[in-house]
C-alpha cells in the first residue's frame, strides 16, 4: 500500500524519559506499566535494522504476537520499505485470524453531562455549551433512527455523572435498548461508560452487555494527571485498575484505548499493551478490543486544537499495523473521527471494527440537534455508503451477534481466535447478517454490490464441508427469516 501522507506535522520525539512515581501509585506488585522499563525499552532498542526487523516481521506471522522488545523495535522503524513490509504482514494476520470482515457499530450518547474536565473532550465540565440527558422515551426514538437504518450493535456512551441512581439509569437504557422494536432490533449492546465498583459491575454483568470499553487516554502518569485535572477521573489508579474490577464480577470482555496525541504514541502502545498481558496474565483472557482514536479539534477544549503529541497519518497507520501484530487475536476498532480515505487504509492494517453512521451528541439520530457534540464526525457518511465502500473494496461488512449468544465469549472466545478458528464462525455469520441488511435496508447499488460480493465469498471463502449448510441459510433469509447464526 502506499504510505498516506502526514495529516499533521510529524511528532519526532525525543526519546522517553523515565518520570518519578507518585506517592500515589500502587505498590510494586501491583504496577500494570512499568514507566522505566518502557522508556529503557524505547532508548535501547536500535534504529531500523532491516535484519531484525524482518526477524520479528517473520515471527508476526506466526500469529503468536510480539513481546515489549520486539514491538518497541517495530514502533521506531522509520524506513518506508520496511514499513510497507509491516503493513503487508499485518494485513496477513488480520486475514488468518479474522478474514476479510469489518464488524459495524454505531455509538448512542444518552448523555452529555459529566463532573470531569478532561482538557480534550467537549464534554468537559468547564465547557460552555448545552447539555442534554435524553429520557427513556427519547433514547427509545435514538434507537428506533439507528434500527431504520439497519443497525444491530450499538455502543451506549454517557458523561460520568457519579451518584446511587448512576447504576440503575445505564441499566433503564440498555433495558430500553434491547426492547425497542421500530424497524429491527438492536442485538448486542456494548457499553463504554465510567469506572465502576465491583458490586456495580456484577449490576452490569446482568444487563446482557457485550464487550465493557474504557480507556486509559495515556499510561503516562505525569501526562495523564495534566489532562484531567480535577473530576473522579483524576484518579490514574482507579481507572487502570477498572477492567481488573470488571472482569472480577463477570465481565467476560472487555476493550481497552490510548487518545493519541496526549503524549508519546511509541510509549502509550507498549503501555497499552502491558495492560493487555497484565489482563491474560491475571484473568487468563487479554482485552477483546483495542481502541484508536485521536484527539481532534473540539469547540470549548482548546488543548484539542493543538494537541502536546499530535499523531500523523502515517503514525497511526503505524499503531494500528502493529497493535495486529503484537496481539492478533484482539479486535481492532476505528471510530468515525477519521476520514473516509484514511478508514479505507486502515482496513487494510489490521481494523476489524469501526462505527458508521455516527453521532456523537445525545438525540442527534432523531433530529434533534440542541446540544453539542463530544467530537466532531470526519467520516459523514450514510451506513449505507460506508458498507458500499467496504464491499468495493474487497471487505465483507458485518452485523454478527453469534458469538455473544453461543457463549464464545472471553477464554472461550480466545481459544478460537488466537489459532484463527473463529473464522470459521464469523464468516458464515457475516454473510448472514450482511444479507439480512442487503434485503431490509440497502440501497439498490449497495444491494447490487453485495449480493455479488456474497456469492464470491460463498464460492472461494466458506470451507466446502459448510458451503451446502450456508447456501441453505442463505436460501432461508432470502425467503423472509432473520436473525440466524452458527
């Protein structure tokens, strides 16, 4: 592929030094990132040597992933002809695991109230700007917007609004979510939402969530406390620790983030993933999703318009090549905030999930636009539109929900996705699924795009001892039925 040209000024680095612990920090047993091994990791890992690089590019390849050393090697590689190598090994690894599928999702902010003043989010409390907490009623109208235009996985989003009633609200939206019929159902809710208790995320565990997202923003402690200044999200330790808590009460998967741009991108990606290994290592599952996301230019956050460690195109082509291949099995997940020709590239590096569609200001589904967005939208186009471009580019677009329901979740799910076995599921359940929409929902050229794309995938993809199973569920959908699955 060719290397994108830089949407930012490149950030060149200097190399990480090492920052004193606070007082605060957790005992040494307890340190998820290691700062000063990670800035040692950095410093001494070499320039670009082909050799090595194409070492660890073989080893890659072997779909077991990568340790901090060899990933550390990878990040500062600046020679284009062995980035091109990285990118076309984690295009390979993406298709062993995955196969050529692009899960789609769409976020549901129910709220843009929030007690902290993170100094990149236009949702800050010090913003000036209107705020909105939609009813029951009105997220019931979110919903029934998205199920008209063929969505089936939602990501619910709220400000952090902390207090005895914050539990029992999330759960009356997830509640309402699933109960709302306008047009289709919503089949899988996953939530990102504030750090919680234990007993809190046992609450959640029984509202039939999917994947549970928080980010971290950036692993750097000195960094991390600069940008969120006062709120409950000034507390570094109690959101690191969150996904320990959540897994803890029954939380089977969970997604973890950086925000690119806060601080060094080399250094965040090897945090990211210590915090990945320290998941396996603990609860014997890593996090089923990694985030990407950059800051971008927000009304009423000016650290947005200038960020301390703005990423490059390129730089983020980098991340996203890389995070595939030091972590295969993990799903990768692209938010709208990037342009359409960028979210192009990246499919192509290792994204396997991305929003489409988005609206990122509570009720902006329905029409009703009084309040202000949490970022602004690069990617404007149509559910539709997005799903024609991946169909023409190859990638088959997808609403699958299998998983959740059959129990392939957590260990279960990672026991078929590091050795590239859960293709055998998610394919099949893709194709069912992207159908379903190609019949219900789909333009006339989306349609027509499609359905050729189907019967290639069927034809050369689908194993020939599943091919006359698929054929017949295919046969089924066409003929009115819905929602089936292996």
């Amino acid at each position: 592929m060719n290397l994108p040209d830089s949407k930012q000024q490149s950030n060149k680095a200097e190399p990480v030094q090492a920052q004193p612990m606070p007082t605060t920090a957790m005992a040494p047993d307890k340190v998820i990132v290691d700062e000063a091994r990670i800035a040692h990791t950095l410093s001494s890992c070499g320039g670009s040597d082909p050799v090595h690089i194409r070492e660890i590019i073989a080893k890659a390849k072997e779909l077991r992933g990568l340790d901090l050393e060899d990933t550390a090697a990878l990040l500062t590689c600046d020679d284009p002809a062995l980035l091109e190598e990285i990118f076309a090994a984690a295009s390979y690894v993406k298709d062993a695991i995955y196969g050529r599928r692009v899960v789609l999702f769409a976020p549901l902010y129910y709220s843009s109230t929030c007690v902290n003043n993170c100094l990149y989010c236009g949702f800050r409390r010090d913003a000036k700007r209107s705020r909105r907490t939609l009813s029951l009623e009105e997220v019931a109208r979110e919903v029934g917007a998205l199920e008209r235009e063929g969505h089936r996985r939602l990501l619910v989003i709220g400000g952090e609004t902390p207090g005895p009633k914050a539990i029992g609200r999330l759960m009356d939206v997830i509640r309402t979510v699933y109960e709302t019929r306008d047009g289709g159902e919503i089949r899988r809710v996953n939530v990102e939402t504030a750090p919680m208790t234990i007993e809190e995320f046992r609450q959640l565990a029984q509202a039939r969530i999917g994947t549970y997202v928080v980010f971290q923003e950036t692993y750097h402690r000195a960094t991390y406390k600069a940008m969120h200044p006062d709120g409950p999200k000034a507390d570094y330790d109690w959101r690191i620790e969150v996904m320990d808590r959540a897994m803890r009460a029954g939380i089977e998967d969970v997604g973890i983030g950086v925000l690119y741009g806060l601080y060094d991108y080399r250094f965040d990606t090897l945090a990211l993933l210590e915090h990945a290994r320290h998941l396996e290592t603990v609860h014997g599952t890593g996090p089923h999703t990694i985030s990407v996301p950059r800051v971008e230019p927000t009304p009423d956050a000016p650290l947005s318009l200038a960020p301390p460690a703005a990423l490059t195109d390129l730089d983020l082509c980098k991340v996203v090549a890389i995070l595939r291949l030091s972590v295969p099995y993990t799903g990768i997940i692209l938010s709208t905030r990037e342009p359409p020709q960028l979210r192009d590239k990246l499919l192509d590096l290792g994204v396997s999930q991305m929003s489409a569609g988005s609206c990122t200001e509570p009720g902006g589904y329905a029409g009703e636009h009084d309040s202000a967005s949490q970022f602004p939208v690069a990617d404007t186009r149509s559910l539709d539109d997005v799903i024609r471009s991946i169909a023409h580019h190859g990638y088959l677009p997808s609403f699958c929900t299998g998983c959740y329901r059959k129990g392939r979740t957590g260990a279960d799910f990672m026991e078929l996705a590091k050795p590239g076995l859960i293709r055998m599921h998610c394919l099949p359940n893709a194709l069912f699924t992207y159908l379903e929409y190609l019949m219900d929902y789909a333009s006339e050229a989306t349609r027509q795009v499609g359905l050729d794309l189907i019967e290639t995938q069927v034809e050369h993809e689908v194993p020939p001892a599943r091919r006359n199973t698929v054929r017949k569920m295919i046969e089924r959908i066409r003929a009115g039925e819905r929602d089936l699955y292996l």
